[in-house]
C-alpha cells in the first residue's frame, strides 16, 4: 500500500528541470532518514540521494550520476522532502519513489515508501 505521498514528476526535455515533494511520516519526521530512489526501465532500483537531519549538521548524499545536477532538501516544519533535478538527461527517466527509514531510532518497521512518480526525459 502507499505509504507516502509524492509529487511532481513528468515530462522534461534535456537539460529542463523538475522539482519532485514527497510528505513524509506525521510523527518524528526529523528522526528518518529521507531520500530518493529511482529505477529505469529494465534497470534495477537504486538510491539516488538521501538526507538526514544529524544532531548538529545536515547530512547528504548522492549516487554518483546525479551529483552537480540534483540537490535534495527536507522542510522539517513541512515533513517534506523535495529532490530539484536540474540539466535533466535521458538517463534520469525512470520511476522516482520516496523513501522515510526510521529504523536506527524507532524501530526495524519503521520503513515507509511512497508509490513512485514518473520521470521522462526526452526529445
């Protein structure tokens, strides 16, 4: 079942942008780690970015084929976490799927995954 609700996906160009939100857990938002996953036709899922919110710092990181280009962010105030997909290439087409893991700090069931939103870049 859909766990987390996502938004913003769909139809880019080359080198177009897209902004992707995703709202996260009601409760102890600031206590998940945040991020994004995605997987392409054929391809398997892999991580794209996460985010946590550390006791004293902001904590990011990202796969190798998007640094320089996408930047991931969370509004704790919001429980939301957003992903700005900037020069957009073909090869960033997939499904997009949010992803809240709790589990260092609130237990091994506290995983939450949204229903994935569709990304296409194309011509």
């Amino acid at each position: 079942q859909v766990q987390l609700v996502e938004s913003g996906g769909g139809l880019a160009q080359p080198g177009e942008s897209l902004r992707l939100s995703c709202v996260g857990p009601e409760n102890y938002f600031t206590l998940y780690t945040m991020g994004w996953y995605r997987q392409a036709p054929g391809k398997e899922r892999e991580l794209v970015a996460s985010i946590e919110t550390g006791a004293t710092d902001t904590i990011r990181n990202y796969a190798d084929s998007v640094k320089g280009r996408f930047t991931i962010t969370r509004d704790n105030a919001k429980n939301t976490v957003y992903l700005q997909m900037n020069s957009l290439k073909a090869e960033d087409t997939g499904a997009y799927f949010c992803y809240a893991d709790g589990r260092t700090w609130l237990g091994p069931e506290s995983e939450y995954w949204g229903q994935g939103t569709r990304v296409t870049v194309s011509s």
